[in-house]
C-alpha cells in the first residue's frame, strides 16, 4: 500500500492568510514551515488514486504529486475521485475545483452527502460541468477501491449502473489493490449544516457547532455514531496492511481503540497541543475537546494512547495555534520520546 501525505494543516492552513501570529509569521519567513490543508492520497490501483479529502488547495497538492499528474498530451488523470472524512468546508471545498474532468466519485457517509448535495448544492452546481459520482462510504464491511469510478444508481451512462463488487476482475483496467470502511468518530456538524432552531453551543452537546441543537428525532450532533466525522480504515488487500486515518476525533471510542490496536500505521488529529490551547492563544472561547479535536497531552490526550501501540504514530490537521508548527519547539522531543511523529506535507509512506 502506497500513500502520499499532501498536507498536514488544520482550518485556514499555514499561514492563514488573516493571521500574523507567531506560527503563520515564521512560516511565511521560513517557507519550509509551509503546511497545506490536510490530505492524503491512496493508491487504488496501478494507475488510480483517490484524494482523501478535497480541499482549498487540491490543485497544489495534485500539481507537487507527480503519480497524480495527467498523462504527456492527454487529459486523463490518475484522480478517481475523492474519500470525505466528514463535510466542513476545509475538506470539501476542492471539490469544485476539480470541475474540468469529465467525471469523477466522491466516497462518503450518508450525512456527509446529503450535507453537500442539499446544503452546499454541490450536485446541482457541478452537473452543468462534470459528472460527480456519488458512493456510499460504508460503516461496517470494506468495499473496495476498485481501477474504474462506478456511476451513482439510477443515473444513465454508457457503462451499466452496478455494484463494483460485482463487476468480474477481467472488466476492470487493474486490480484494486486496496478496500475501506469508515469509523464514526464524531457527530459534529460543520457550521452551515446546524440544526435549525439552535440556541447556542451548549444547545447540542460539547460538540455543538454554534447555533446547532438536537431535536427530537435527530442525531446527537456530539455523538460519534451520527455519522458527520470519521476515520478511514484503508487495507491493503495483498499483504493485510493497515493505516488509519483521523484528521478528526472527538471521542477515541471502543471501535477506534479496535482499528488502532490493529493497524500498522496512524496518521491522526493533531489539531491542538492541550485542552486549553483555544482559549490560551485567543482564537476561541471553548477548549479543544469541546471543538471536537481530542488533545494530544493532558487529560484524555491521545499521545498516551498512541505512545503504547505497535503501529507507526503520526500527527496531522496542526493549527496554527499548536507549537509543533515551529520544528524546533520543545514539544518536538516529547513526542520523539514517546515514538510518535509528525507527518509532513510530501511524506510517502508504504505498508
């Protein structure tokens, strides 16, 4: 299994262009400190990749990807399509930028897809342009990622609307080489997608974005099984290798202590250093828990649970609020100390 780290940063990335603080100062003096909006790309087959998350800077990252380039003379492309980890708009906005294919998937949960189509009209938008396959990304079995997009039900193509895993290996251009499943990891809704009638952050639960609330019938939008946010568990279908992926937690619930105990490599949130780190620097009036991104040390942090895995452990989405933004803080070594890193935009890893 083969995957490219396109980027590492959090909301906004590195620097946010409204911020001079400290971090996004020293990055744009030391351009090496760059980070771009988080994102990962998986090879599925020979010449097919999937983009884990379409962000504001999916031109970039593809362009500084050479496996993900068009052909000398041609425009097809390697893009298959894209893996939604959930639907704030630092992951979903580069969807429409990739309007000039002729068609392309997009893998998500059912609240994720419908948030885009009905809230975002990314499919009406996109239909004057592209042909945007819609798939399910499923909680429970893997499907796999198979060499050829597979058109969304009911819609008319010269190719017959199937089940991928239906399709016998001899149709297809390429073997797929890996499968997926998602794992909830949180219920938190991005900001346009709120309950109507909300009444405030404390309406809906510690992982309420403001202005949403619950109401009767719906899911907890601070739950994890609601679907709004999860993990990508992607298994290489050869060898059994297993990376995580969880630009994302709110909660390290008993399903993602299972996947992480199994998996070989983690690639996780690292949104903020502790708790406190929101409210400290002034960007927020809620701690980090309560804005949906576990810490990594202090009181529930994830470092302690990473430090006792077998897997590679590595941290992703930093803010530019988080001191492991600057290469020679101090935290650094912490980390070091405990055997886990930070990914880097441009990384490859192979399992």
């Amino acid at each position: 299994m083969l995957l490219r780290v396109l980027g590492t940063a959090a909301g906004g990335g590195i620097p946010q262009w409204n911020c001079a603080c400290p971090s996004c100062t020293g990055a744009r003096a030391h351009p090496a400190r760059r980070r771009r909006h988080a994102s990962l790309a998986v090879q599925a087959a020979d010449d097919r990749w999937y983009v884990v998350n379409a962000t504001p800077d999916i031109g970039d990252q593809i362009e500084d990807c050479p496996p993900l380039l068009p052909s000398p003379g041609t425009r097809q492309t390697p893009v298959a399509g894209i893996i939604l980890t959930d639907a704030e708009l630092d992951h979903t906005l580069g969807i429409a930028r990739l309007r000039e294919a002729d068609a392309f998937e997009v893998l998500a949960t059912a609240a994720v897809r419908d948030a885009l189509r009905t809230r975002l009209h990314l499919k009406a938008t996109l239909a004057p342009y592209a042909e945007v396959r819609w798939r399910d990304l499923p909680h429970a079995s893997p499907i796999a990622l198979g060499p050829e997009p597979w058109p969304e039900s009911g819609r008319s193509t010269a190719r017959p609307a199937v089940r991928p895993e239906a399709v016998p290996a001899a149709a297809s251009t390429g073997k797929p080489l890996v499968e997926v499943s998602a794992i909830p990891v949180s219920g938190k809704r991005p900001r346009y997608a709120a309950v109507d009638g909300g009444q405030g952050p404390a309406a809906g639960g510690p992982h309420a974005a403001p202005g949403e609330t619950a109401r009767p019938g719906s899911a907890d939008p601070g739950h994890e099984g609601a679907g709004w946010s999860v993990a990508l568990r992607i298994t290489d279908r050869a060898s059994g290798a297993t990376a995580l992926y969880a630009p994302a937690v709110a909660t390290w619930s008993a399903a993602l202590a299972d996947a992480a105990a199994e998996a070989d490599c983690l690639i996780v949130d690292g949104t903020f250093w502790d708790d406190e780190e929101p409210i400290r620097t002034g960007i927020g009036p809620r701690t980090a828990t309560d804005m949906g991104h576990l810490p990594i040390v202090g009181p529930g942090g994830t470092a302690e649970r990473l430090a006792a895995l077998r897997a590679r452990c590595l941290y992703t989405h930093l803010n530019n609020t988080n001191p492991l933004v600057d290469p020679d803080a101090a935290e650094h070594r912490r980390l070091a100390e405990w055997g886990i890193e930070v990914a880097a935009d441009g990384m490859v890893i192979e399992l």
